[in-house]
C-alpha cells in the first residue's frame, strides 16, 4: 500500500483558548516495504500524525490518500485493517481477561476461522518473545510485559503498514533488539512500517527513510544519512562520532548504520 | 522473623536498606522478588536494570510502602514503610514507570502541587516550590494546561516535577526518561547530576547509558538480585550483560569492537576525541 498524507493540517480544541496547533501542513508518503523513520521532539507532532494514518484523526486540512484515493471514502474498519497502529501508551488499550484473549480480538473481529486465529494469536506472541504470556491477565504484567502483548495485539491484525509510535520504551534492550529485527522481516515481506522513535539510535538501525518534525512542519525528509548529517548534534551516537571524525578524516564518509560505522573506523585505523 | 528494635539503623550509614525482602502478587505463582538484599549510603546514586519483569518496579513499590514484603524487611530513613508509609514518603519519593496514570490534578499546576499539599506547606512557600520545580524540568508555560492534553514526554516532566516539589531526600525514579526526547533526556540526566551528592538516587532504566557515571548498578532478573557491580565492571562483563538481555550502548559497543575500553569512553566526544588519539599516534609511530 502507498500512504499519502497531503498538507495535513491538524488543530486540537479550535475556538478554545487550548487551541494548540498541532500539524501546520505536513506532506509525506510512506512508500510500500519501506521502513520510514519518524523523529522530533516531545510535542513536535508525531502521535498526532500517525493517527491521521488509519482516520483515527480526521485532518482540519488537507488529506490523506490510500494508493492514491482518499481515505475517507473507504470504509472506517478496513481502513483500521490495513493499517495497524500501534498507540504511543498501547497499555491503555489491553482489556480481555488474558492476554491470549486480548491479542486474538482483532482477528476475530476479521472473521477469520478459529484456527487461523489462534495460529495468528501465537505467531504474534512469539515474535515478541511474550509465548509464555499467554494465559496471564493484561492487568497483572510488568510495564514491558503489557507494551509486547499490545504490540501483538496489532501483528496478528497482519496489517499492510504497520504504525508503530514510541515501541521500544519501556522494552528490555535485548527486546529491543529483537523488534527491530522483527521489523525488518516484515519489510522484507513487503509490509510497510512507520516506526515513531525518540531513540535515534535505532531508527538509525532500520529506517529506509527518515521524516523529522519540528513545531508541526516537516523539517527534512531523506534518507538517513541526508537527515541526520545535516544536524549531527540531533543525531544518533554513529553519526556524532562520524562527525567529529569528518573534519580531520573525510575519508570516513557518512556511514550511519552501526556496521557501516564500523566498518569505517576499522578502515580509519587501518589506513 | 526478626524485630530488631526501631531505629536500630537509624544514624546507621544507610539511608535505605532491604534485608530478604520476598514478594509475590497475590494469586501468582511465581515470587516478583525472592530474598533481596542491599543498602544504599547517603547520596549514592544507584541503578538499576534487568529485563522486563525482573523485579525493578515491584521492588520500587515496595520502597514507600505501596506493596509489603512476605518476608524480609525494608528500612528508610530508618522507618519500615510497610508499617509508617506517610513518614517515608516525606523521605522518599517515587516516579512511577507510567506517566499516564499518575496525573490525577485538572491542571499541570495543580499536579505538581498535588504532592505538598499533603504536607501542610505554607501557601507561599509552595507557590514557590511549585514554580521552581516546573522550571527545573523545563515545562514554564504549561502551568495551565490539562495533563489529558499533554504529549507523553511532557507528562513525564509533569511528573518529575511533582516529585522534585516534595523535596525529598530519597528520588526513586522507575524509567524517568522512557517517553523523553533526546534533547529532554540529557536535560533531566544533567539536572539530575546536579542533585548529586546531595540527595540518594535508585534510577530504574533500560538505557544503559543512563548509568556509566552511577556509583553502582543493581541487577534484578527473575526476582533475584543476580549482581550490584561498579559501572566498569558492569559494562566489561558481557556473560552479565547477555544473560540479563542487556545490550551496550552504540559508543561502548563501538569502543569495545574497535578495540578500546567501553567504560571510560562514555560519550560520542570522547570515543571521537580517543580515535583520533589513536591514529595520530599510529601516524607518528609509523
Ligand atoms: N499487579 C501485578 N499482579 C501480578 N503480577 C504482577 C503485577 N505486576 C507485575 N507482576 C509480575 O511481577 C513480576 C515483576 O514485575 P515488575 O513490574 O516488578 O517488573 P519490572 O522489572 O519493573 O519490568 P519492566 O522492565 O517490564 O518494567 C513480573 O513477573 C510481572 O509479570
Ligand atoms: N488531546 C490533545 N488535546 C490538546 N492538545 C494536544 C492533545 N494531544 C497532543 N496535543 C498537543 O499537540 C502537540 C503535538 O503533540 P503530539 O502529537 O503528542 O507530539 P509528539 O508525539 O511529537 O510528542 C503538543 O503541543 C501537545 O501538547
Ligand atoms: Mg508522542
Ligand atoms: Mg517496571
């Protein structure tokens, strides 16, 4: 699926004296099994432009286009089907008296037969290394325990582009590891993913692209190393430790990911 | 069990102590903590880490009195908050792990003054105590503003800054930082560094890099402490570190691939700054 946001323009509370405007006209797209990187400060937008991604919120202007039609003429559930998201507190969201239960919903709201469903249930749990999970209550589970059964929960929704805002708080590093891994299989796969993260470091790992926001507006969009190279200090540890190399040593280059990166120092010292 | 007399510790050399603590949820079969023991001295600044559900927040609760040991004791200040959880609170103050839930107050203001407002603080002085704390986390001009509304990094500062209003003498901070921006993090960590010293810190993370400059690190895996090491030792030790899926920070892991040691280089500037030492020294070596 190719995901197109338009001139989005978004204002809460209007008319009010919280009025707060939240995106001042961002357009993007998120191409088809492209993992696309979404960055900025607190309070830069990025929740609010993720949930204009499956209509949670419906832009003040401009528009948001699936393969080229607009997303408001489509149907509010298939819609919410073929974009799976992910909320920035997805623990708020889990209900069901087990965590099995909670994860299986939505592919059961599909109409998917009981089989299927639970192939999908334990794939979903698998993957987030949450198997052992299964049976426990939602209610009862450490902060990292609750983030991987609601990340689940939308895997097994097997949506064409996942959205997933701020994933890795919260997640021991090792799991950490392993959704990043998880997200370049699904890119392979021919999934797109749209991975909101404050932790540069790891969007440096996997993003094909990344998007950076600021007050609302896109402030650069390219590949990696285009936008992180153009503000080393607001970047991630690979690209600041490139940097500050570059002036004396160009011959480093703009290596972003961490192999790449060390590759280069090895070369570095090497030479 | 025994009941050593009350303040036996007191003017001891630990401001907190857990002796055996054991804990489990009710209903669950398996101990959230099991026989977990160490001390923490005036103004040492400890963190703690280890992989989801170790134990790290059950352990935070059970700090002011939230949960109570099945067996084991814990001391602050000399007091047991399974028994005067007012006293210790006075002492001891926690951000919890979920910014979401803490907010109670209809606006920011309110929230962070929600804390003193139990203690009796005269009406100035918290006016003060109030504004000072909103602008150590960087939130001036929220004062107004409804929590429900906030962004989750601004929540979180909403909630350390209640936390920093009390004033007490004991922070325990369950991932501080997990919704912050890069930029807010280094804020709140060298805001926190400026209370070194003077007050203790238990910094819960899973940012590893949060703690290189700690005076130790606690290991909680399972509901066992499996280590309470120096941060050089720490982060040398890569069977400690697999074991409890933890994985280096990028510039230590770079260090240590490159063949220089990951403990003291804990910046992006001084790994830069030592491989340029490196191979201009090569240089005029060869
Ligand atoms: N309210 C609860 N009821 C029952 N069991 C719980 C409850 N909260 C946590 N647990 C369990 O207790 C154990 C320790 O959980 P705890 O929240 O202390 O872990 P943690 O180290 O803080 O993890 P995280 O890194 O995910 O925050 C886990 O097995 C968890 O599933
Ligand atoms: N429900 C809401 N009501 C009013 N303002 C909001 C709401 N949610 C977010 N905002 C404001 O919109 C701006 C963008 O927020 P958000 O999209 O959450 O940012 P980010 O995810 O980049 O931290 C911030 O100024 C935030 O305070
Ligand atoms: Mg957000
Ligand atoms: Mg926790």
């Amino acid at each position: 699926m190719r995901l197109e946001l338009r001139d989005v323009r978004y204002v809460y509370a209007p008319g009010t004296p919280f009025e707060v405007e939240a995106l001042r006209g961002v357009s993007l797209v998120v191409e088809p099994g492209e993992v696309l990187g979404i960055v900025g400060g607190t309070g830069s937008g990025k929740s609010t432009l993720v949930q204009h991604m499956n209509l949670l919120l419906t832009p003040t202007g401009g528009e948001v286009l699936v393969d080229g039609v607009d997303a408001t003429t489509l149907k509010k559930s298939e819609l919410r089907r073929r974009v799976g998201l992910v909320f920035q507190f997805p623990e708020s969201a889990l209900f069901a008296p087990t965590v099995e239960e909670d994860v299986a919903f939505a592919p059961r709201q599909l109409g998917l037969d009981e089989e299927e469903v639970q192939e999908r249930v334990l794939e979903s749990l698998r993957a987030l290394e949450a198997g052992e999970l299964a049976a426990r209550s939602p209610f009862a589970l450490s902060g990292g325990e609750k983030r991987r059964a609601a990340i689940a929960g939308v895997l097994a929704m097997k949506p064409e582009v996942l959205v997933l805002d701020e994933p890795t708080a919260g997640l021991d590093p090792a799991t950490r590891e392993d959704l990043l891994a998880l997200i370049l299989g699904l890119r392979n796969a021919g999934i797109s993913v749209v991975l909101v993260s404050h932790d540069l470091d790891e969007v440096a790992e996997v993003a094909d692209r990344v998007c950076a926001l600021q007050e609302g507006r896109v402030r650069a969009i390219g590949t990696p190393a285009e936008v992180f190279y153009r503000e080393p200090a607001q970047a991630p540890a690979t690209v600041r430790v490139a940097s500050l190399l570059r002036e004396s040593k160009p011959e480093i280059g703009a290596p972003v990911r961490f192999a790449e990166t060390l590759d280069a120092l090895r070369a570095l010292q090497g030479a | 069990m025994e009941h050593p007399g009350e303040g036996t510790r007191n003017g001891g050399s630990f401001v907190v102590s857990c002796e055996s603590v054991s804990f489990s949820y009710p209903g669950s079969g398996r101990p959230a903590l099991s026989d977990v023991s160490f001390e923490l001295r005036p103004g040492e600044y400890v963190g703690v880490v280890g992989p989801n559900g170790g134990g790290k927040s059950t352990l935070v609760r059970l700090l002011n009195g939230l949960l109570k040991p099945d067996s084991g004791r814990v001391l602050v200040s000399g007091r047991d908050p399974a028994t005067e959880p007012f006293e210790v609170r006075k002492h001891l103050g926690i951000l919890f792990q979920d910014p979401e839930n803490g907010l109670v107050a209809p606006f920011v203001e309110d929230d962070v003054a929600f804390g003193l407002e139990n203690l009796g603080v005269p009406r100035k002085e918290m006016r003060d105590r109030v504004a000072g704390a909103i602008r150590a986390v960087g939130l001036e001009g929220f004062e107004r503003r409804e929590p429900d509304t906030l962004s989750g990094g601004e929540k979180q500062r909403v909630a350390l800054a209640g936390l920093l209003a009390v004033e007490p003498d004991i922070l325990v901070l369950d991932e501080p930082t997990s919704m912050l921006d890069a930029a807010g993090r280094r804020e709140v960590l060298a805001y926190l560094e400026t209370l070194r010293a003077e007050k203790t810190v238990l910094h819960v993370t899973h940012h590893l890099e949060e703690l290189v400059r700690s005076d130790r690190i606690l290991v909680l895996n399972g509901g066992e402490l499996v280590a309470d090491k120096t941060p050089e030792r720490f982060l040398s030790d890569a069977d400690l570190l697999r074991e409890n899926r933890l994985v280096l920070p990028v510039v230590q892991r770079l260090a240590l691939e490159i063949g220089l040691s990951p403990a003291r280089l804990r910046t992006p500037e001084t790994l830069a700054e030592a491989i340029l030492a490196k191979t201009e020294s090569g240089t005029r070596a060869g």
